[in-house]
C-alpha cells in the first residue's frame, strides 16, 4: 500500500510543482506528509530518502503557514528525512522552524550554529532551549548578545559552556539580575567565574546573589563578599606606584630584576613593588596585576609569574606575601606548581596580555577543582 500510494503520489509530483494550483500542492503535501508519519517508524533509510526527496520539492512551494503544521510532527520523529527538517529549520519564519530547531534530533551541530549565527532571536531561543547544547553552540548563540538567549542559557542544565562562553555570561550578568540569578545556581560554574562575578557587583547584588545561591556556596560567597569590602576599603585611598615603578624600571635598564630581587620584595611585602615587577616583566598594566594580589584564588598569580618568566619559588614567595588572604594549603600549591610547570610561556604571557580576569584566572588543571569556602 505505501509502495503503491508513494508511487502514484511521485507521478503527480513534477506536474504540481511546474504548474499545479496553491490548493493541489497543499493537498499533496499532506498526502506525502501523512503517508510518512504514519510509517516513519517502519520505514528504511532508503525508503526515508525518498521521502525526504519528495517533500524537499514539495515544501518549497507551499507557504509557511501551512509549514507550520508539518514542524511539529517531524520534530518529534528520531529518523526526520533530514534534508527536510534542514530546510525548516532555516527557514525565516520563526513558527516553521522553531519547533525542529529545538527538539529535532536529527539535525547536525554545524546545521545548528549556522541558524544560531544567522537567523532571529526567536530562532535563538530555540536553540538555547534544547536539552543538550554543546560548548561551540553556546559560543556561537552567546556572539548575538541576546540578553534573553543567555538568560535561556544560564538556566539549562543541558548547556555547557567554554571558558570564553561562561566569561560572556558573568560580563552579562552584570547588567541583568536574572542572568546572575541563573549563573549563580549552576553547579558546573567554574570558581574564577564565581570570585569575578561577586567581586564586581554592588552590594546589594551582592546580597541577592547569596540568597539566591544554592546552600552550598553560601560560604564561599560570603568568603569572596568579606575580601571584596576589604579590597574596597583599600582602594579607598589608591596606592601611588611611581616609586615602584621607578625602582623597577630602573633594576630592569640594570639587568637586575630577577627571581632574587622580586622574591626580596615578596618576603618584605612590599606589595607595590611586586606588583610593579609583574607589571613590567609581563608587560601588562598594573591594574591587570593587582586585583590578582586581592583574591584568595591564586592562580591568576600563577599565571602572571609564569609570563614573567619567574621561577616557582619566587611565585609562592609573591602568593604567600599576601595581606588579608587565607593561607594557601599545601594541596592548593600543588596544585598551583602543577599548573605552573605545564603552562607554556607563550600561552601565559597570550592570556595575561589579551584575557579578561575571568580568562586569566582560567587553570589548565579542572574548573571542578573545589575552592576553599565551599566552590565547587
């Protein structure tokens, strides 16, 4: 019966997309479509693919209202002719593609990111709501800066995210409560994320992100709220750096600034020429280093000694140097050592001199690394 009627139906194909009325090629769109779907279960891949030839003709000359009705269905389907739901998917109008654009399982992740990086923010939407998103999607979706998409994001469990895309979502959620809202209650959110996103807010976001965070990170956030009002209280009176800086530069034109001069500097605490040191030896701004001598995660230091070409010794010197922060354990400098002797100097000094504090904090060890308050 399915041969004879796909058959008869093939035969009438050509002449209604050439010549045939608006009212036929509907009528038999609907007839192949219900042909398909009622055997899409029991059907060969061959068999698919004709199918799939027969409507990829067929869709092209219909409107999208009557599209609509076919996404839905085929949407649901794990053996979609694949050509078919392709087209839909990128098709302009939002109501034909979105139902394929989120649960059709059938489409690639290329065919996803095209649509991503081409289509509306209905399209978007979509996308982001699937229940698996990969990392290079959540970058391409991220790229439009839909603060709904990323608000869609943040609160899918099935998303993951590339260092650069949950860097995106903490600038983000800086502008918009319900993304920090999201980003905070992810259990996957890396700690450097969580310290740059509660030490840039106000304090009364502050507040809202500890009442809004799960009971497990309450007290690595009212650790990182603690450091931050004391970093605050600092800052209140700006630190003068132009004897530092002088002082430096000048051992540096002398071809004395070295593992054993900034180590001397690190075990007197003299705070302003550490950082000037790194500043200059890493040829980067000293408002790239100092927050980093502020926070209890030590591996933006890490990161910033190992583009400074200093050796380990002289980095646990400048980490241990510290005022105000909990001593590191020895797992922490384990860890830290490990890192510092895989990092490369080239990918070091890309990241400190180009990166975000997000990205500099960024470990090559895992993001699941706990963090010493609770941060998981």
């Amino acid at each position: 019966m399915i041969a004879i009627a796909s058959t008869d139906l093939i035969a009438e194909l050509e002449d209604v997309v050439r010549a045939g009325s608006p009212e036929r090629r509907i009528r038999i769109l609907r007839q192949v479509a219900s042909l398909f779907l009622a055997d899409a279960d029991r059907l060969s891949e061959h068999q698919i693919e004709i199918f799939d030839d027969v409507l990829l003709r067929l869709i092209g000359a219909v409107e999208a209202r009557t599209l609509t009705k076919l996404s839905a269905p085929l949407a649901d389907l794990k053996s979609a002719p694949k050509e078919v739901v392709r087209r839909l998917a990128q098709h302009e109008d939002a109501a034909v593609a979105v139902p394929i654009l989120h649960k059709c399982e059938c489409l690639s992740e290329d065919d996803l990111i095209e649509v991503a990086e081409t289509r509306s923010e209905k399209h978007l939407g979509a996308i982001a709501g699937r229940s698996a998103v990969s990392r290079s999607l959540t970058d391409a979706l991220l790229m439009r800066g839909h603060a709904a998409i990323c608000c869609i994001l943040a609160r899918n469990p099935g998303a993951q995210f590339s260092v650069a895309g949950f860097a995106t979502l903490a600038d983000m959620a800086l502008r918009d409560d319900d993304i920090a809202d999201a980003l905070v209650q992810r259990p996957d959110l890396p700690r450097d994320v969580l310290c740059e996103l509660v030490a840039k807010c106000s304090p009364s976001a502050q507040a809202r992100l500890l009442k809004t965070a799960p009971p497990e990170r309450h007290v690595a956030i009212r650790t990182l709220i603690e450091q931050t009002a004391r970093g605050r209280a600092r800052k209140a009176v700006p630190v003068d750096y132009s004897d530092a800086k002088a002082t430096v530069l000048a051992l540096n034109n002398a071809g004395q600034l070295n593992d054993s001069i900034v180590n001397r500097f690190a075990i007197r605490r003299d705070h302003p020429s550490v950082i000037a040191a790194l500043s200059l030896l890493a040829a980067v701004p000293i408002e790239a280093i100092e927050p980093l001598m502020e926070t209890e995660d030590c591996h933006g230091l890490v990161l910033a000694c190992r583009a400074s070409r200093l050796d380990w010794q002289t980095a646990v010197a400048i980490i241990r140097s510290r005022k105000g922060i909990k001593p590191v354990s020895p797992q922490q400098l384990e860890q830290a050592k490990e890192a510092f002797d895989t990092l490369s100097l080239s990918t070091a000094q890309r990241a400190i001199r180009f990166g975000s504090v997000s990205e500099v904090g960024a470990r090559p060890w895992s993001a699941d690394t706990p963090l010493a308050g609770g941060v998981h």
